[in-house]
C-alpha cells in the first residue's frame, strides 16, 4: 500500500457553489491533497447600513505605553525591519545601532 500512496499526484480543486436564485456565492469548498475545507456564507440581510461603532477603533484603557529608554552615545539610532515572507520567509527585527554595534530581538519565520 505504500507504493501507492507515493503515487497519488498532488493537487487541489476549488468548487464554487453558487445560489441560482440570488447568484452569490453559497460555498466554496477546496479539495487538496489531505484534507477538504469549506466555507460557507450566510446572509443574515444585504444592502443594509452597518453600524459606524462596529468600525470605531477601540478605546485601550490601563494609560499610555512606556517611553522607550533614552538613545546615549553607544546606540544613536532605532530601527524596524519587516519582510512580508514574499520570498519564503516572513522576518520582523527591531533595536537599536550605533557605534557599539546592534542590540536588538525580532521573530524570523524561515518556509512558512
């Protein structure tokens, strides 16, 4: 049985179910390799007026954030490097350069 797993072609198939009466979209289901996904939409109302306090940006409450510490002679300068992961890895470094060099963290995500 082995020997023919290794044999089944790798693929995937979407499949749009489309309502006939209202023509939008009722479900997407996708097939892949391993698995089978499906989404389904529901329309609770259409070409209705959403409330504004749905898109209100929250209020955070505890106070302001902390002030970063102060820049000296050894570090002059703080930095902030994404990547968007277009070229397979998705990075984000931050710190801070100077003459004493880069002091800094981040979070590098290699193949996702």
């Amino acid at each position: 049985m082995s020997a023919i797993f290794k044999e089944v072609p790798f693929g995937s198939l979407i499949q749009w179910w489309i309502d006939p009466k209202t023509y939008r979209p009722a479900q997407i289901t996708v097939f892949d390799s391993d698995c089978v996904s499906r989404m389904r939409f529901l329309y609770d109302s259409v070409n209705v007026p959403l409330p504004a306090g749905n898109f209100a940006v929250p209020k955070l409450g505890g106070g302001l954030p902390p002030v970063p510490e102060f820049l000296d002679a050894d570090y002059t300068n703080r930095f902030v490097n994404l990547s968007d992961g277009s070229d397979g890895n998705m990075t984000i470094g931050y710190g801070k350069k100077g003459p004493k060099g880069t002091s800094g963290g981040g979070f590098i995500m290699d193949g996702y």
